[in-house]
C-alpha cells in the first residue's frame, strides 16, 4: 500500500520535514472516507445503515457474527469488515498501520464512535497478524507449485 522509509535524524530538516509531511498526508486521506460516506449512512448509536445500493438503502449494514467474542461484519465490495472499522473510517480517514481499534467500555457490539479508540496492537495481536502474512505467503508458494 505504501512505502516505509526510515526518516533518520542526520538527513538535513528539510527532507525529514518533507517526510513527515507524506506521512500525514497519507494518514488524513480523505478518498476512503468520501467513499464510505457514499455508501453508509452513519446513526448516533453507533450503526451503519445503507445509502447505495438502492435496494439495501436504508437497512441495517452488517450481520451479527456469534462466539466467544461476538462483533458485526459487514460485506461490501467482496471483502469482509468489522463495522468498528468502518465506523472508525467513517469519521477519522484510515487507521493508520500498526494501530487496533479497540472498544472501551469492551464491549465489542457496542461500535458508536466515542466507544472506540486507537492502541498499539498487544503482541497477541501481533503475532496473530505474522501468522497469517506467513499463510499467505505459504499458500502463494504451494499454488506456485502445484501449477508446474
């Protein structure tokens, strides 16, 4: 998605000014949040209801997703979200990298947006997201394999 350079301190101000600039630039983008404001209309308790397609608008975005640690997910585009991150797009831009949006109160149904906040991911988290960078790339390998 985006390059990571390290900015060192020894680079002269003006490209470590420069860099800081791109940084922020890239974490206040705005097109992802216009999108999502196209599509989802957002309540005051914290749920996302359909503007586009016609035929979904004005219904109740998401399914509830039961277990251990219940959520709602929703489906837009082929791709599969939790609402607390649309919820977060929706009004802040991106989550930037290496960050969890996390429920305050801890209750993982409740996404209204003065509910969630931002937290370095716990190492759990962290090798959570290791595992399934290394499936990926373990797959990728296997399906590389198997069509020679």
């Amino acid at each position: 998605m985006t390059k990571t350079t390290e900015v060192s301190p020894e680079r002269n101000d003006e490209s470590y000014r420069h860099r800081l600039a791109e940084i922020a630039a890239y974490l206040t983008d705005m097109s992802v949040r216009d999108l999502l404001r196209e599509v989802f209309d957002y309540t005051d308790d914290g749920i996302l209801v359909w503007l586009h397609p016609p035929k979904k608008r004005g219904k109740i975005a998401g399914c509830l997703v039961r277990g251990a640690a219940p959520y709602w997910k929703i489906c837009a585009n082929g791709r599969q979200y939790q609402r607390c991150h649309l919820v977060w797009v929706w009004h802040y831009g991106p989550v930037p990298e290496h960050m969890s949006i996390v429920h305050k109160n801890g209750d993982r149904l409740d996404d209204n947006i003065h509910n969630l906040v931002l937290r370095p991911p716990t190492n759990p988290e962290r090798r959570r997201a290791l595992q399934r960078v290394r499936m990926r790339r373990w797959r990728a390998r296997r399906r590389e394999q198997q069509a020679h």
